[in-house]
C-alpha cells in the first residue's frame, strides 16, 4: 500500500475546529497510531467504519470529462471531523484511515490529451495502476470485518470497490448505483464511464441495479445491453419517476432492492444525479438532496450492504463561497449511511 497516506494526529489537529462546551468527531474518531501496521489497527479497533479518500479525476479525465474529482477528499474530511458526537452518532465508531495519493499520476494526466489516441492510451493505463490499489486497499477493510466509506475521485473507482469486495467475500457482489449515467459503456479502456461493465464483464458484478438515469444521457446501445441481459442488469429512470410519475420513488426503493438484496451489494452514489451540485458533470435538473439521503439510509439498513462509495464531487468546480458545502453534503450522506447501520 504504498500509494496509502495514513492521516495522522497532525491532521487531526489542523482540521478540526474545538469549541468549549462540545464535542466534535475529530476528538472521538479513530486513527492507525504511529509505527502502527493498517492491518494490525483495523484487525483490533471495534469501530465499524473505515474512511478513505481517493482524490483523483484521471478516470474523468479519460472519459472526456471535466477535472475537479480530485477535490472532494479534502473537504469532506473536514466536514465530517467537525460533525457533532452525540447519542445520534458517534465519531468513535468511524476509522479514517487516510487517502490514496496519485499526485505523481495526475501530474502526469494533466499533460496527456484525450483527443490523442497514445494519450489517451496513457490514461487508461493509469486507471488501470489505480484500480489495482484501490481493489487492494478495499478488499483488505472487508475481509477484516470493516466497512469501508469511500470517498471518490472518479466513478472509475466502482470498479476497484466492487473486484476488492468481491475478493474479500470469496464471491461475485451485486451494486446498486444512484446515478444519471449507467457507467456501463464499451469496454473500451478504463475509465470512469465503465466501471460497472468491466466489474461485470470480469466476472466480479453479479446484478447491478442503476436507479434514476436521465432518459438523455444513456446511449441506446448501453440500453440495450441492459434489456440483452435483464435477469443481472436493470434500471428505472428519473423521467419516470419525478417528471411523468408512472413509477413511486418508494416502491421503486423496494423494487431495486428485491433484485440485489439476495447477496452482498455495494451502495454507490455519484453527485452528477443531483442539480446544482458541483461534480464532474453538473447537471441542472435531477432528485434532490433529500431523496439521496433517504437512498443511503434504506439501503444501509439492510444488512448485506458492505460499502459506500460517493463519487465525482467537485468541489473546486463551485463558487469559492460554496465550495465548502460541497464536502458538508458528503458528510451528512456519510453519516446518514453509519446511522442506519446502527439501527440493525
């Protein structure tokens, strides 16, 4: 794990905010100590939750889209060591562990050009080196009995989520996605637009369930994958459910979770499904905030959810005087997931 930045107590101290008279999750969360091995630490803490950042945006990059992935880590930490400690929940049962740190490789992204066949080449190749050491880095988590909060970086990383858990299980996982892309195009080459259909294709992906697509924004040919191979891959779209209203987002919660509750499934969420938010691919119409916590709460409450990954936040993408809620959204979609694994 030689790409893993251990946060420290360093850390700890310059981002959290003391306030006589309260009690933040940055004077309660756990940390690996020094001269500490990961595996040792995770193997004794009784803390449930292990949180780790991955900030980087060459799997966006290497889809065509807009850098700015790369951000998210930072702020969200700051904002969930700043939540409050109370009977609603606890920082001590929250591990951060730290983040994946690919400087040396974003560098490098930042002078490869898409439009470029060898460049673009180049990306997927380092999407490739990245997948390994995130499938590493998770796969560990949940073999030791953890259950890992993933903070993107890129919705290249479902991959790497999926392939680790799927490791660690002895067995293929299944993924339900809150998301307005499928992520399941050709397998062209990593990046963050086929995470889902490498993860499948390799044999890692059971069923997989995207809820809410925009009718847009999802190519004919990767639906008619989908309705090619109905029994593992399905969908409902956001039209149907918040504009035409021929689906219940309620009975559309259930249904998803029908298809995948059978197994061990993955919960990701990537922020381009809500509007207005700053993320790789913004968009202006989409659920609210409000339905994706409520997504992240009921499908935490089932037992065989084994991790959370929120993707593709950008928020060095917003106006300065927002960019911090970018991170405190994250936060409470973190905590909504460690709440509702509490009530099990």
């Amino acid at each position: 794990m030689e790409h893993l930045k251990i946060f420290t107590n360093k850390d700890l101290a310059q981002l959290t905010n003391y306030r006589s008279g309260e009690l933040k999750f940055g004077e309660k969360v756990q940390i690996v100590p020094a001269g500490m091995s990961v595996t040792e630490f995770l193997s004794s803490n009784e803390a449930e939750f292990v949180l780790f950042g991955i900030p980087e945006d060459i799997g966006v990059r290497a889809n065509g889209g807009r850098k700015g992935a790369a951000s998210a880590w930072k702020d969200t930490v700051k904002s969930v060591l700043n939540i409050q400690h109370n009977k609603f929940c606890k920082g001590s049962n929250l591990i951060i562990l730290g983040f994946l740190d690919f400087q040396k490789e974003v560098a490098i992204a930042e002078e490869l050009e898409i439009s470029n066949l060898e460049h673009r080449n180049q990306l997927h190749n380092i999407v490739s080196s990245i997948d390994k050491e995130v499938c590493h880095l998770v796969s560990l988590i949940v073999k030791l009995g953890k259950i890992p909060i993933i903070i993107g970086g890129g919705h290249n990383n479902a991959y790497g989520n999926i392939k680790g858990s799927a490791l660690a299980k002895g067995q293929k996982i299944n993924a339900i996605n809150f998301d307005a892309h499928s992520d399941f195009r050709a397998l062209e080459g990593r990046h963050s637009g086929n995470g889902f259909s490498y993860a499948f294709d390799e044999g890692f992906l059971k069923k997989y369930f995207a809820f809410g697509l925009h009718e847009n924004y999802n190519s004919k040919a990767v639906l008619e994958v989908f309705r090619k191979n109905e029994d593992y891959l399905q969908f409902n779209t956001y039209e149907e459910i918040k504009i035409r209203q021929s689906k219940k987002f309620s009975q559309e919660l259930d249904d998803a979770l029908a298809f995948i509750a059978d197994d061990y499934f993955g919960i990701e969420l990537d922020l381009d499904s809500l509007p207005n938010i700053a993320s790789s691919a913004m968009t202006s119409t989409g659920f609210s905030v409000e339905d994706a916590r409520r997504f992240v709460d009921f499908y935490g409450r089932n037992e065989n959810s084994i991790y959370l990954h929120i993707a593709e936040g950008a928020p060095n993408l917003a106006e300065e005087k927002t960019q911090h809620l970018v991170g405190k959204l994250i936060a409470y979609l973190i905590t909504d997931f460690m709440k509702s694994k509490s009530d099990l």
